[in-house]
C-alpha cells in the first residue's frame, strides 16, 4: 500500500507530478527566514531571499514540465 501511495504522488496520467513538496518546503523555509530579517530591519534582504525562493520553486516546476512534455512525445 505504501508504495502504490508513492507511484500515485509522482506520477498522474502516466505524466510526472511537479515536485509540490519541495517546492513547499523552500519556500516555507524562505518565508521563515525573510521574516527573521524583516524583524530585525533587514528588508532587503528579505525580499532577495523571497524572490530567490520563487525563482527557484519555478525552476523545479518548469523542470518537471519539460520532463514531463519529453516523456510523452515518445
């Protein structure tokens, strides 16, 4: 049963599911640590932190999008 939940998680319609967790996951960790700096006055900072965190969370979806398109054209 474990192991039917995981191929359920990563794959849909035979296509690869974006990897939500990771994604989450960095950026709840951004989040935490941009508002660490916003508490102690570093905005800047923060925003950097933030907007690198929705970069990165964009990379791993168009990744898994290419992926995905690259599998399903064979």
């Amino acid at each position: 049963m474990y192991m039917f939940a995981i191929i359920l998680c990563t794959h849909f319609e035979g296509k690869p599911v974006p990897p939500y967790k990771k994604m989450y996951l960095q950026l709840f960790n951004a989040i935490t640590d941009a508002l660490a700096l916003l508490e102690a006055g570093d905005a800047d900072s923060a925003a950097q932190i933030l907007a690198s965190a929705q970069q990165r969370g964009e990379d791993l979806y168009i990744s898994r999008e290419k992926i995905s398109n690259v599998s399903t054209r064979n």
